[in-house]
C-alpha cells in the first residue's frame, strides 16, 4: 500500500478518470465492483464525482456534456507534473500534441495529452487536489502501463519529456521495461503483440487492485461487464481484463504478496 497527502513526484501516476455518458450507470457498476463511494457530483458542463475508499480518493468519474466527445473509452492516466505548461511544451518539442491545453480545474491544473503514436493520458499540477490519496490497495490504482506499437519511439518519447530510466524486462513472450524514478519502478511500456487486433490503438491501461481476482471477475460479470481476457497467472499477481459498461476496458489483479 502507498499513502500519499503530498504531490506525487514528477512522472508518477497520480489519478485515473473515466468520462462517460451515463454517470448513475457508471456509478452502479464501479461502485458495486469496487465498493466506492462517490460525492455528489457538480452539475454544469458536467457532473464529475470523486470516488473514494474509507475516505480516500482513488478515482474519478465524469459525465460527458452533450457536444463533448472522449476519445475512446478508457480510463485515462494523470502523470503528475510540477508545471503543466512547462511539460506540455516538452511534450510538444518530442513529437507529441496536446488535445486540451493547460487548464485549471478544481484542485489544480490539468491538460490532456497524445504521444507520436496517438495515445492519449492526462497531466495533473496539483493543487489542493494531489490526486489519489492511496494506491496499491483492494479497489484503488495498483499500475499504469502504457502499451504501444512502436516500442523503441514510444520509449524514447516518455524519458525524453519525464526524465524516466528504464529497465529491461524483456522475456520470450513480452517486450517491456519499467519506468523509474530515483530507481523506483513508478510505470512500464510494453509492446502491443502481434496477434493483437489492428483496430486496438496503442493506449493506456489501469489496473485496478482486488483481493480475489477469481471473485472480481464474477461479480463483474454479475454486473453487466464482460471479459475479454480470463483470469491469468502472471509473475506479479493473478490478473484479468474486463470491459465496463460503456467498452471502457481495465485489469484487475490480485498482486502476490497482497
């Protein structure tokens, strides 16, 4: 488990979201899955609701305007950054765009991002909002990992704006390195296999945690989701991929050790 009251490091996942047309549906399923509270959500261009476990902030849940338009349905991943304006023009400079520039928001400063291959994520300036109090938890944020096409680019792109190391992790079935701050492993690029159907664009995934993969997977079930990938022994933990009710994709896993 990790608390956190402080601002993340610079280019530590610091919140996930999900905008979504439904929001009382969306509050349902994840609530029912995860046992998340939400806050009454503020009405506008809008509602967004902040989900929380005994008190603490894991996620957020949005309501898309009439004329907005997400790019896909995904949870998004926030890095966090110590001047928004500062990375975006990084970002810029390494072959990336912005789709929504710097904006201050409730809670600080945000702005939404593609990578040369198209992937999208957040950037997050903390201000009274620092982003998830906890992670590494049963029903909050656990890992965020971007997987792409073109590995060696993607990998480049990302040190280059966020000053990552990387370690190998490259096996006979997987390409991949973690990304490290300080040594520390705070996020990973793997390459998308090449079985993996063209029309998946390189993306972001969130894995969530759970304490029983297996019992996750059925209650989701239960719940409307469906799996795309079945529960799966795996180095770090027992793992699944579930898809949510409006085709946003996510993993959940058990890690071992938890």
């Amino acid at each position: 488990m990790s608390r956190n009251t402080g601002a993340w490091p610079e280019g530590t996942p610091a919140w996930v979201d999900l905008m979504v047309t439904d929001l009382s549906q969306a509050q349902d399923f994840y609530g029912g899955l995860f046992a998340w509270d939400f806050n009454e959500a503020s009405r506008g261009t809008g509602g967004y609701a902040i989900a929380s476990v005994d008190g603490d902030a894991v996620a957020g849940v949005g309501e898309l305007s009439a004329e907005a338009a997400a790019p896909s349905a995904s949870w998004t991943t926030y890095l966090a950054v110590n001047n928004a304006d500062v990375t975006a023009a990084k970002i810029r400079a390494a072959g990336g765009r912005l789709s929504v520039d710097p904006v201050d928001v409730p809670g600080g400063r945000m702005a939404i991002a593609h990578d040369p291959g198209g992937a999208y994520f957040g950037l997050w300036q903390s201000g009274s909002r620092t982003g998830a109090t906890v992670v590494r938890e049963p029903s909050t944020v656990c890992w965020n990992e971007m997987l792409t096409r073109d590995f060696p680019a993607t990998t480049t792109f990302y040190t280059t704006v966020f000053g990552y190391t990387t370690s190998d992790m490259t096996d006979e079935d997987f390409v991949y390195c973690s990304l490290e701050l300080e040594g520390t492993p705070v996020s990973g690029i793997g390459k998308l296999p090449a079985g993996v159907p063209a029309e998946i664009p390189a993306h972001w995934m969130t894995y969530f945690a759970c304490a029983d993969t297996d019992a996750t997977v059925d209650r989701a079930i239960g719940l409307g989701a469906l799996v795309l990938n079945e529960p799966v022994d795996a180095g770090f933990g027992r793992l699944a991929v579930l898809e949510g009710p409006e085709g946003e994709v996510f993993s959940v896993v058990t890690m071992h050790g938890q």
